[in-house]
C-alpha cells in the first residue's frame, strides 16, 4: 500500500457500521461529511446532508447488514439525494453486500435479489461500486455500472502469518462453492487445502460430511466468506475433529453472526473465529471471536479510485 496523494473526495456513511467508516476516513485522513439520517414514525427514512455536494466525487460507506432492508434504503436515499444535489461522481462502498447469496432462481416462482438490490443501487445513481468478498464473483456482472470485488485475502494471509505456524497448515472450504476462494489463501501462504463436502444421500436422510484431503493431524484453517448462523462453520469443525485434525480454527470475511451464532462459536470445537470489520462487530467480538480491520485495504482502494490508479494492482 502507498501513501501517495490523494485527489479530492467526500466520504459520508449511513448508520451500517460507523466505526469502519471513522477508520476509511481516517486512513485516508479525509473527514466524515455529516449527514443527518430521521427515520419518521411510519419507518420512512428522511436524509439531509449538510454540505454542498455539486461537482464532487463521493464515496458513501454503507454495508447492507442487518437490519438489511433499513440499511439498503438509507444507502439508496442517500445516494437519491447525492444525485439530486449534482454529485459528479457517487460510488456505493459496500463493505458487505447482503442479499448475495440469492443469486439464482432457487425453485420456481422465486427471485434473485442480488439482481434486484444491483438494480436498485444503480437506479438510485451509483456510478460505481465498490465490495470486498462476494459471495459469488459473477454478481459483479449483475451490475452495469462499473463494480470491484476486492478480496479479503491478503489481510487474513497476514493474520495468519502472525499468529499461526504456518508449517503444516491445511486451508480448508466448508463446502464446494467455495473452493476458489480457500485455494487462493492455500497458494498465498503454501499450504494445502481440503474441502468437507456436504452431502444428502436422500430427501429426509441426514447430511453426510466427507472430508476431501488428509486432514489428520494438521492444523485447519476454514476460510469461508460470510458466517450467519454459524451451522455451516461449526458443522464443518466437527466434521474435520472426527477425521483427526488437531486443530480447528477459521477466517471469515462478513461476520454477519445473526441469531445464537456467538454463542454457537463459543460452545463448538473452534480454537478461534476470525472476522473482518466489514459488518461492525461491537458487541461480539471477544472470547474466541475476534475482528481484524478493513479500513486500509478499503481505503487504499478508495484512494486509488478517487486517483484513477488501478485498484487490481492491490492484489497482485
Ligand atoms: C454459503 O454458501 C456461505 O458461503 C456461508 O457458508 C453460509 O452463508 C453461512 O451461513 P450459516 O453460518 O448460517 O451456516
């Protein structure tokens, strides 16, 4: 990362996770535009923000975590009013992009709202957006607006150089979709990886988790993009403990942690959970869970926007 100059910028936040948006701006030693956000007694959200914004290039943070549908229209009233007031230029940075993973048509007669939320936030006048991890790197074409992905890859590879041994270190997906994903941490750090493979024989028989890769004494890593509930996680940790791995902990981009998920970490068999910021994660993080910052991978690309430079670069 560089500390180049940095071309001229607003940044302003909605309510998602204010403390991530302090640590963007103060990265990029830029203030926080104030903006008053009313939610009237009927639920309808009222913005005003308090500065000129004509011929600016803006930058509004603001992942759509939970409540998800609140966050998503503070973002899309924002940005309403940003284009009403002639911004030059709006890009959405949402850390966390909710509503991705109903990114196909799961059954008859139901959507795809990763779609419909990409229409939604370029109809309200986004010029670009910015995310890390999404759940499935090809809803970046579900936007027509120009969209970067960035990957939480190199920061959870420099966790992980900082606190394990790496030496016989098994990255391992917790399920098939995210394969691309764990091979890429793999191949950062050397290590191997192993995938648990979720299966059910038939309709009304219990999952079968197999284990594809010797795990038996190595110490794994799940490496997963978002944890809600935490069964996906905490089932996949047992699975890999009964197949003889010493050690389980995990890496996970989006702790949306929704429901008893902290709970459920902290009586499972994980050694510990590591999060991103990208959700605010006030209030959970602690005992085995804990939170590694964002901010400068967010705000480096930011700058790198704002300066016209090319944002891939970060990740070669
Ligand atoms: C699924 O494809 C995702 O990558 C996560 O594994 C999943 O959303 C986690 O959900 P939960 O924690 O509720 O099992």
């Amino acid at each position: 990362m560089t500390d180049a100059g940095t071309q001229p910028m607003k940044l302003m936040c909605g309510n998602a996770n204010r403390p991530l948006a302090k640590a963007i701006a103060d990265y990029l030693d830029a203030p926080l535009s104030n903006v008053e956000i009313q939610t009237f007694a009927d639920g309808e959200v009222f913005v005003r923000i308090d500065e000129n914004m004509r011929g600016e290039d803006v930058f509004i943070i603001q992942s759509t975590s939970k409540p998800a549908n609140d966050h998503l229209m503070e973002l899309l009233i924002m940005m309403d009013a940003l284009s009403r007031a002639s911004a030059a230029r709006i890009t959405a940075v949402i850390p966390y992009f909710g509503y991705a993973r109903q990114d196909r048509k799961t059954g008859g007669r139901t959507p795809i709202t990763a779609k419909l939320v990409a229409n939604l936030i370029a109809k309200a006048g986004a010029d670009r957006v910015l995310t890390v991890d999404l759940h499935a790197g090809q809803i970046q074409g579900f936007f027509d607006i120009p969209t970067d992905n960035l990957f939480a890859t190199p920061v959870t590879e420099q966790d992980i150089r900082r606190n394990y041994n790496t030496e016989d270190l098994m990255i391992v997906s917790p399920d098939v979709g995210g394969v691309v994903r764990a091979r890429a941490l793999a191949q950062r750090l050397g290590a191997d990886i192993a995938i648990v493979d979720k299966r059910r024989p038939r309709a009304g028989v219990a999952e079968v988790m197999n284990i594809i890769g010797e795990v038996e004494g190595r110490r794994c890593i799940i490496y997963d993009d978002i944890i809600d509930s935490g069964g996906t996680l905490c089932n996949a940790a047992v699975a890999l403990k009964e197949h003889g791995a010493a050690e389980v902990s995990a890496y996970i981009t989006h702790g949306v942690l929704s429901g008893k998920a902290v709970e459920r970490i902290r009586d499972s068999v994980l050694k510990e959970l590591v999060v991103t910021d990208s959700i605010d994660a006030t209030g959970k993080a602690g005992g085995k869970i804990r939170a590694i910052p964002i901010a400068p991978l967010l705000g480096e690309a930011i700058r790198r926007i704002a300066n016209d430079e090319s944002v891939s670069k970060l990740f070669d």
